[in-house]
C-alpha cells in the first residue's frame, strides 16, 4: 500500500513562486514513476506534470510549460513540483499521484493508482 503526503501549498501573489512537496511511503519509491495533477473549482482534475522513475524525462501541461518544473529525490522517497511565475488561474487543489505503469499514457487519471489528499495553492491577483 503506498501513502502519499503533499504539502507546500499557501497563498502567493502573482507572479511569485512556491515549491510542492510530496513524501511516499510503501512500496519500492524508485521503481515508479510520479505525477502532479490539480482541481480547480468546478473543474476536472487535470494532468500538470510527469516524472520517469529515473528523472530522465518529464512531461508538462503546456499550460505549465516553462513555469513549472518536477523533479524527484528517490533517496528521500520525495517528488518536488517548483512552481515559478504563478498566475490566478493556477490556484487549485493539487495532487500527486503514483503511476501504475499501465499503457495509457502519463496524463490520463486513469493511469494512476494511488493519489495524495491534496494541498491548496491560491494565488491572488
């Protein structure tokens, strides 16, 4: 059984940045790859961002491209998502989820089997 914990998430201005966390525990952390999605009011859990098992490849939204960044410490069982240039329209729920390596691609919900319990990013204009 995996247990994922984000944290990390607050009130920032537009324009600043914050940095996401997310601890694993359970199941062997290296051996799979790791995902950021976020729920914003009214709206659907969408795909943010991807990270191999290796951190050889990542995956963005493109409407994170160039802003946001993933990144994962295997030694501390942790995945990171730096989030820079923060706009209103970023403000969510955000969650991080361990893929099930299921074909399916890196961005369909469906793909995940675990998920965290989210943490609030608001940011004001």
């Amino acid at each position: 059984q995996v247990q994922l914990v984000e944290s990390g998430g607050g009130l920032v201005q537009a324009g600043g940045s914050l940095r996401l966390s997310c601890a694993a525990s359970g199941g062997t952390f290296r051996y799979y790859a790791m995902g950021w999605f976020r729920q914003a009011p009214a709206k659907e859990r969408e795909f943010v961002a991807w990270i191999s098992m290796s951190s050889s490849t990542t995956y963005y939204a493109d409407s994170v491209k160039g802003r946001f960044t993933i990144s994962r410490d295997n030694a501390k069982n942790t995945v990171y998502l730096q989030m820079n240039s923060l706009k209103p329209e970023d403000t969510a729920v955000y969650y991080c989820a361990k893929h099930s390596g299921s074909p399916g691609g890196y961005s369909a919900k469906a793909t995940y089997n675990y998920w965290g319990q989210g943490t609030q990013v608001t940011v004001s204009s």
